[in-house]
C-alpha cells in the first residue's frame, strides 16, 4: 500500500518547507538580503512553524495534523485563485526565486492534490489509530 509513504512523503515537504522558511527568515536580515515588516515577518513565522509542527504530527498519524494540513491547504488555494485574480496583492519586497506564476500554479496543484488526498475514507482511517 502506497498510502503510508505518500504520507510520510508529504510530512518530509512539509518539515523542509517550514524548515527552510524558519532558516531564511533567520538568515536574510543578517546577509542583508531583505527585510520584513513586523506583521510580514510574524506571518512567515507562524506559517514556518505551522508547517514543521504539522509535518512532525503527519509523521505520527495525527488527526490534528491531517486537518490542519487540509485547512491550510484549502486557504493557499483560495489565496492563490485571488492572486490570479489580482483580487488581492502583495505590497512590499518578495524575495522569489522562482517565477511567480509557475510558483502560484505549482502551489495549487500541489495543495489540491493534498485536499483530495487527505480527504479520502481509507486515508482518514490511517489517522483514527
């Protein structure tokens, strides 16, 4: 059964991509490569940390990490359509690296396959142990 590894899969993107936001987030004001406001800087704080804490609770089948994941999910997505939409803008430096547009269309390909997955029946059952 191929569920346990895409789960664990899944809980490894999620530990790295909070992992490497908390590291950047504590290196790019020392290198001098940007700065935050306060409010964005605590926003990419609590979004780093939610991710490692949900990547380690997916690690350990843990009902609250499953729907945090999906909750969380479902709110990128939203996010990323009103973008598209430029129904909502970002003011301010973004460092990117990787083209907007492919970065927003990866997001919610990759966050609807999360939604979908982690809403199945035998998936949610993997969590009930």
């Amino acid at each position: 059964m191929t569920y346990p590894i895409i789960i664990k899969t899944v809980a490894l993107i999620e530990l790295l991509i909070g992992s490497i936001t908390l590291f950047s987030l504590a290196t790019y004001p020392a290198l001098s490569i940007s700065r935050k406001p306060l409010n964005v800087f605590t926003f990419v704080l609590i979004s780093s940390l939610t991710s490692i804490l949900v990547g380690l609770g997916l690690f350990n089948y843990k009902e609250w990490a499953r729907k945090t994941l999906i909750f969380f999910s479902g709110y990128i997505i939203l996010t990323k359509i009103m973008i598209f939409l430029n129904l909502l803008q970002f003011t301010g430096e973004i460092v990117i690296f990787i083209p907007t547009g492919l970065k927003n269309s990866t997001s919610i390909f990759y966050h609807g396959l999360i939604v979908l997955f982690f809403n199945r029946a035998i998936v949610k059952e993997s969590f009930k142990k």
